[in-house]
C-alpha cells in the first residue's frame, strides 16, 4: 500500500517536471537547453569570433598590446601578459566576464568601439566559466 503510493507520487513527479519546464515558457526552456550544449568549441568560440579574434590572434593590435591570444583555448587560458582572464568556476573574478558585462574600467572595456556582445552571449561565457571553463 505504501509502496503503491510511493510510486504513484514517483510516477506525477515524472510527467509533473516536463509539464513545469514548459510552463516556465519558452525563453527559460531555450536558455537552459542552448546552455546545456553548449560548451567551449560549440558556444565561447563562435562568440570570440564574432567579436574578438580580429584584435585578438597573431597580428592583431590586441595581441601585440596585451599579449591576449583569444583564437585558441591555451590563449584563452593563458590571459594576458599580465595574468589569467579566466578564473575557472568564478565568472565574478574573471576579467574576461567583467570586461564584457562592462565591470571593468570604461576605457578598456570590451570590444573595443564594437557592437555590444549580446545578452546571451554574455550568459554563455559567464555559464561556461562557471562550470570550470574546461575545454570542452
Ligand atoms: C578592435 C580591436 C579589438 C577588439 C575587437 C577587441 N579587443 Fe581586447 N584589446 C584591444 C587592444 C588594443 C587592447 C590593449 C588595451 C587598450 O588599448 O585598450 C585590448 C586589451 C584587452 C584586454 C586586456 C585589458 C587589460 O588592460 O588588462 C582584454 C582582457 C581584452 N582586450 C579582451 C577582449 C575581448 C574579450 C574581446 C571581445 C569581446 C576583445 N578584447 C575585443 C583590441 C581589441
């Protein structure tokens, strides 16, 4: 009796999840399935592609200033000159993050006199960095 309880609650917990998930809407839904895939090759590239490689890779004037090769991961990794942009798990104290959400100096935010990067754009590096920011 007990048990057939137990596994009728198990059995509404199973279709009750789907059901919530689609309640919460499309946009929510969307966000957490694009992130789930999404991981360093298939998300954080594209995006620095977009928006930063041209300064960012060999010859370009962010390169050659900062010493920030943004067009591999071991130059993601490996930060500027001055240190590690990516603190792998803490998008909080990752320059990287803070740069692109504009937390840094307005002078050297990120990209420079380029179209803002979007909202979940920004969402997506700072996912990616919180869960370890491997190289996945
Ligand atoms: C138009 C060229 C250009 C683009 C696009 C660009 N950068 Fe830069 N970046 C630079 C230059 C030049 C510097 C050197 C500092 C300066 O002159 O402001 C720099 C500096 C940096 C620094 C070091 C800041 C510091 O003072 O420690 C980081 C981190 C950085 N860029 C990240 C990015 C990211 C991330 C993107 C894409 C969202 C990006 N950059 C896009 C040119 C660019």
């Amino acid at each position: 009796m007990v048990m057939g309880t137990n596994r009728m609650i198990n059995v509404i917990r199973g279709v009750g999840t789907p059901i919530l998930m689609i309640a919460a809407g499309g946009l929510v839904s969307n966000l957490a399935l694009a992130g789930d895939h999404a991981g360093f090759q298939r998300g954080v590239v594209p995006v620095l592609q977009e928006h930063c490689i041209e300064c960012h890779q060999p010859g370009g004037v962010g390169l050659e200033k900062t010493g920030l090769d943004l067009s591999t991961y071991e130059g993601v990794m490996r930060g500027t000159k001055h240190g590690p942009i990516v603190v792998p798990g803490d998008s909080f104290s990752s320059n990287l993050s803070a740069l692109i959400e504009g937390r840094g100096r307005p002078e050297i935010n990120m990209p420079h006199a380029r179209k803002p990067m979007s909202k979940w754009q920004r969402h997506l590096i700072r996912r990616w960095i919180n869960r370890g920011a491997k190289n996945d």
